[in-house]
C-alpha cells in the first residue's frame, strides 16, 4: 500500500530489527476486519475513550466513553457509537486490509484498497483536550458520512428504585453538527443518604448526578448536516477531517451545558490540527519514555514484554479522567454476553458485570503498579476521588458508631456509599426493630459487611506515592488529613483487651471469612502504615500526630499465627467463626501489599511456608501469588503466574489484552495490574532507601528496564543470562543503595 500519511506499510507492523523501536514489538495488527465489537482496539486519552474496529462490510465503528458519564443510578455509561462508512470503500471486501495499533504515537492507523483506490484512516484521543480526531486520505475522491447511532431510546427502569434512567436526547436544527446528550433529571444520590440514615447530610452537599450532562459535536470541514444525526460530505474529496468534541458538566439547564460545549469546540479548534497532533505525540513520546520493561530471550518472555506495555496503554487510555478506573472493563467494555448470568444476545454497549460501584480489594490492582512506572498522574484520580468521599464518610461514621473516624466499605458508589441494597434494612426500620444501626445486614451485603482494609491499604498506597515523588503539598493536603480521619476510626471503633490491644470484632478477613477476630489484613495494614507514618519528620507532620501515631501503633494486636504441617505461618485470623466463603488468601496480605515479609526481611522461611500452604493457588483475575511469590523471591512460581496472565485473555475478544471475564468483567484489570506489578517485583522492589534488583528473576529472561523508585530515582539497566550487564540510577548518588539478594 502507498505510504499515506507519509508513513509506510511496514511502519506499524512488529519487527525484530534491533535497530528499530522496541516499542514496535508491542503494537497490534490485523489484516482483516472484525465481525463486531468483539473485535474492537482501546485507544483514549485517559479520559475520553474509545473503541474502534471495522466491519466486513466496510464499515468504521466508534464507541465513545468518557470516565465521569455517571447515569442517574450511578452507572458509567457509554457515550454512543459512530458510524463512519466511505464510497467508494475500500474497507469493503477482500482488498489488501490492516489496522494497526501503534503505541508510540497514541494512534490507530487503518489503510486498505488496491492501488489507485487506497484509503488510510489515522484516529487517535487529543491527550490534551477532549477530542477525537479522525483523518482519512485517498489516492482518489471519495465521499464520507458519519451517523451517531444511540440504543437509549425510552425511559429503563430496574434497580435501584425508585430511579429509572432516562433517554438520550439528540438536538435538531444545528447546521452541519451533530449534537446530542444524555442528561440525569432525576438521581438515586439522595434517596441513597436518606435510605442509610444519612439525610440530614444532604444541605451540606450536592447531588452528584443531578443534572449531569455528557455527550458531544460532531462535524467536520466539508461534511454538512443530512439530518440531525447524520453528516454527509458535500463532495467527493481526497481528504477528510471528523471531530468528536466531548462535553460533560453539571449545568442547571441543558442550554447551559450546550453554552458550554459550544465553547469547549470554539477552543479546540483554535488549535491547527497538526500542532495539535504534533503535542499530542509529544505527549505520548514523554510517557513511554518515562519507563520501560522490554525483555527478550523466548517466546514467553516477548509475550509477557507486549502484555505489559499493552496493560500500560490502556492504564493511560483510562486512567487521567475524573474519576478512578473501574476494574470491570475500564472505559472499554463493550457490553458482550454474559454467559454466567444468562445474559446472552441482549444489545446493550452499557452493559458491564458487577454495575457502576467500585470494589476496592480489585480498584487497587491497576494503581499499584504505576509507582514504578512513574505514571503518578495517572494515581491522583483514586485519591482524589476519595478524598471527596472523606466529608461523608466522616459524618456517617458519627452517625452509625457515635464516634468520629471514617471508614471505607468494600463496595462503594463514587461518592462513598454503599448501594441501599447492600446496606439493607431501611435506617428507620432499623432504629424501629433495635438493629445496630452501622452493621449492615442485608442480603446482598454479608460479603462486605465488616471488610475495612480498603482504609490501611489506601493509606499505604499514598505513603508509597509520597515516597516516590517527594510532592509536600501532597503529604499536607491529602495525605495526612486522610490518615487523621481514617486512623481515628480505627482508635475509637474497637475495644481493647488486658494488654491494651484493639480487639478487631466484629470484623471479617476480606469477603472469605465473614466473622473473624484481628484479621489479618487489617492488623498487617495498621502496622504498616503506622511505622511508615512514625518514619516521617515531625517538621513535617506535627507533634500531637505523632504521639497519636504512637498511642495507636501500640494498640495494634499481633499478627495472628498458627501451626501448619508443624510449622509456625502466619493466619488468616486470630479466630475464625463460620465457614469458608470467597477464594483468598487473607494471612499473605502481610507479604502484598503490606509487604512486612520478603526478600532480605526476618522470617523469610517462615512466610514461603505459608505461601507453600495458602488455601488458594491461582494466576488469574484479581488473585495475587505471582505478586506474593515475586515479595518472597520464589522465581519460578512468580514467572509462571506472569507468563500465565500474559496469554489468558477473553476468548471471546480479539484485542490480545483484554483479559476477562474471571470473577470481573472484560478487558479485566484486575488481571492486568496483577501482572504488571508480578513482573515489577520479580526485576525490583523499593524498601525504604533499598532497592533491590533481581530478586525474582529467571535467568532465561533477557531485560532492558527503566524503573522508578523512591526519592525521585530513576533506575536503568539491562540483565542478560541472569547476570546484570549494566545499571545506573538517577540521582547518581542513589547507586549506592543498589543491591542484589
């Protein structure tokens, strides 16, 4: 095919040339097109998303998302699909085909037809505004039409009640535009506050979703208007330009919000589209070169290279919006059959398992690992998100327990509540029955009803990303004000024993074992955060927090132990009543992510032993022994776990990393950040000025890396038959703290 676009046919395929960019090695390709959304490529631009495939017939799908398109039940929708068809088309058929996934630039980049009827198709997300670009070029005139096709076409009504979600609404008569949205005129937010007890909280806020608005303008030089959700090109043309500009905002009018979108187009068009395109992979160039893990040496290992940089991709693609990654699809579920739930053929690109809510134990695994690859900005959305919940959470705490703290459930809407159905008896039907008012009972909400490690892992998280980036306004805004709130919870909920220890009850060891006394993860969190929080200068934190810290670090009870095979290994409790319920392993949470046991740590022996003989053995979803092997320098078990997840994905999808469904939804990043933080541990692992290279890492694994690592350190090497070649560091007087096992 002709070099359109100044690029030739071989620039987006793979390629073992060591002369061209390893990063080559990681893009997708395809020579045919795609039956249907099964078939789909992710690309965005961490806010604004899309996914875009061909179909046989010649036509070119979008489906639009944005990560803040919260409906009025608090479920993240899709935005709509464009339609995008050429004539002639030279997508159509069996004429030469290719679409390529090409990372470096931030693009997608289709080219079909025969000599003299050759057509090329670049789209990418503007990574510094909200708006897509699609740019098609033809040796010969061609005409274009663009169709906005919506499915939400009358009120839907289900749970949770009373609410029903509402139409979208297409906007007639705007001359050569397509302008459309879907606005929430009514919100399950204040039913949610009053159904928990929580009403008289409402004047001290706003309704969230209440007049939400998203959805956007199409138009595009020489398309006009056929009818309000069609563009038609005026004539047959070499080259054509389509924009989508995506809008959302909380207006009290829908006028308003269209004031609104008018503005946002005027100011993306102020800038000529080949700047833009030019800061656009200026962008992308800063941030794949912020980090890398390129290794070499098999099959396994190239397969397990290209995962990771595809998982990184769409961390980025979804990841630098308003809101946090859902682990259930991300921005990019495009609503398949769901077999498990008898859900099959039903036509709804919304759709995805487990709705809108977050569970944390599976939002964390996407975060952990863009420590080291330095994508902090990618980070500030979970906490930011939950730093807004903390006001709420707070007075709920004081309603519920008649103590101040705040806590984190398990499952949570965006604004830190739990669905009325998981919290279940109505709160003045509790108070009426005697019910404790803060113990949720519901059916649906046994699994999470006492689970609070979000709280301590949240914590340690952000005390990792202060570590790293040294942000002290960071540390003064958000961390410490959250770890006040969030610790003083965990002083005032429980009482303490003879030895002055917290006795953790009523409490569960995450959704496995429903009553249990001092979980495990929790008593390894809280001593975790408190030491780190007792290792930061008190210039910094202030006196009266560390005598805090203090008084409550000596309340934490044990770690709980037992004997197994006889030998002592930590325990998932130190009683457990009731059966077992979920698939974990709550005693290796001091190994990942508190990371208390490992590799040049007391008691390594001791915490193989328990990994050797934990209840759960797995390499999938949001299951965690190749990241605990990789904690516990046990190579070969964490190499296979990631190598397994490298090549597990939906089999349904075409897309190689969009893994799913397991217990979550697809492309599942649960999976996903499992592996990338599995193959971060194996290479290094960061503990207080220590960083230590290898400490999992199989000999037939050949590595190029750049890393980061606390201090502002930046770390860079190659390992080749398991023997480092080469390493340095930046700041170079961090070279020192270097080490091997």
């Amino acid at each position: 095919m002709a070099a359109l676009f100044g690029i030739s046919a071989a620039a987006g395929a793979q390629t073992q040339d060591a002369a061209a960019d390893p990063l080559d090695n990681a893009n997708v390709v395809w020579n045919s097109p795609s039956k249907d959304h099964t078939g789909s490529m992710p690309i965005g631009n961490g806010d604004v998303g899309m996914n875009v495939w061909v179909e046989p017939n010649g036509d070119l799908l979008l489906l639009l998302s944005k990560t803040d398109a919260w409906s009025e039940k608090g479920e993240l929708l899709k935005l709509g699909r464009v339609r995008v068809s050429f004539s002639p088309n030279p997508l159509k058929g069996a004429a030469p085909f290719e679409q390529t996934l090409r990372l470096r630039p931030g693009e997608i980049l289709i080219r079909a037809g025969a000599p003299g009827n050759e057509i090329a198709v670049r789209l990418w997300v503007d990574a510094n505004r909200p708006v897509i670009r699609l740019e098609a070029h033809s040796t010969a005139a061609f005409e274009a039409k663009a169709e906005l096709e919506l499915w939400r076409t009358g009120k839907r009504t289900g749970p949770p009640r009373p609410i029903c979600s509402h139409p979208d609404t297409v906007l007639e008569n705007r001359p050569d535009r397509i302008v459309w949205h879907h606005r929430n005129e009514t919100s399950v937010w204040t039913d949610n506050l009053t159904f928990q007890g929580l009403g008289d909280f409402i004047p001290r806020s706003s309704d969230p979703l209440l007049h939400r608005t998203f959805g956007g303008c199409i138009e595009g030089k020489g398309l006009v208007g056929e009818d309000s959700t069609t563009l038609r090109s005026a004539e047959a043309r070499k080259r054509f330009v389509l924009s989508v500009h995506v809008f959302c905002d909380r207006t009290e009018t829908a006028d308003a919000w269209e004031e609104g979108l008018d503005c946002l187009v005027a100011e993306n068009n102020t800038v000529a589209l080949d700047a833009a395109r030019e800061a656009h992979r200026a962008w992308w160039e800063a941030f794949w070169n912020r980090s890398w893990i390129r290794i070499t040496g098999s099959e396994q290992a190239e397969t397990v290279s290209r995962a990771y940089a595809l998982q990184r991709w769409i961390n980025a693609c979804g990841g630098r919006g308003r809101a946090a990654i859902k682990f259930n699809g991300s921005i990019f579920s495009v609503g398949q059959d769901d077999i498990r739930r008898g859900r099959i053929g039903v036509d709804d690109p919304d759709y995805r398992r487990w709705g809108g809510r977050y569970w944390w134990q599976n939002t964390r695994l996407p975060y952990w690992p863009m420590l080291a690859c330095g994508d902090y900005d990618l980070m500030l959305p979970l906490f930011d998100m939950v730093k807004a919940m903390i006001p709420l959470l707070k007075h709920r705490t004081n309603v519920w327990f008649d103590h101040d703290g705040a806590f984190i459930n398990e499952t949570v809407y965006f604004w830190g509540m739990l669905r009325n159905y998981d919290y279940g008896v109505a709160y003045d039907e509790r108070l009426e029955k005697g019910l404790p008012t803060g113990e949720l009972i519901g059916r649906g909400a046994q699994f999470i009803r006492l689970e609070y490690t979000a709280s301590p892992e949240l914590m340690a998280m952000m005390l990792d990303y202060y570590d790293h980036t040294r942000d002290e306004n960071f540390l003064r805004e958000t961390l410490l004000p959250m770890c006040d709130a969030l610790l003083t919870f965990w002083d005032e909920h429980y009482e303490t024993d003879d030895a002055g220890h917290m006795i953790l009850y009523p409490a569960q060891a995450l959704e496995t074992y429903w009553d249990a006394e001092n979980p495990a993860p929790d008593v390894a969190g809280l001593k975790c955060v408190l030491a780190r929080l007792l290792d930061l200068p008190e210039t910094a934190t202030g006196a009266a927090r560390k005598r805090f810290w203090k008084k409550l670090s000596a309340k934490v009870p044990p770690l709980p132990m037992e004997e197994k095979d006889g030998k002592e290994r930590l325990a998932a409790a130190k009683e457990i009543h009731g059966e077992t319920r979920n698939a974990e392993n709550p005693e290796l949470y001091a190994v990942f992510p508190f990371r208390l046991y490992g590799v040049g740590k007391p008691d390594l022996e001791m915490a193989r032993h328990t990994f050797e003989t934990r209840r759960v053995k797995g390499h999938w979803g949001w299951v965690q022994c190749d990241v605990q092997a990789a904690y516990l320098g046990l190579t070969k078990t964490a190499a296979n776990g990631v190598a397994y997840r490298a090549r597990t994905k939906d089999e349904a999808s075409r897309f190689p990393a969009f893994w799913g469904p397991n217990a979550d939804w697809i492309p599942d990043q649960c999976h996903g950040g499992n592996m990338m933080m599995g193959l971060e541990a194996m290479l290094m692992q960061a503990d207080g000025d220590r960083i230590l290279l290898m400490p999992a890492w199989p000999t037939d694994w050949d590595v190029d890396f750049k890393l980061h690592a606390p201090a502002g350190t930046v770390v860079r090497g190659t390992v080749k038959d398991g023997k480092i070649v080469s390493v340095t560091t930046d700041p170079v007087g961090r070279a020192k703290d270097i080490a091997t096992p």
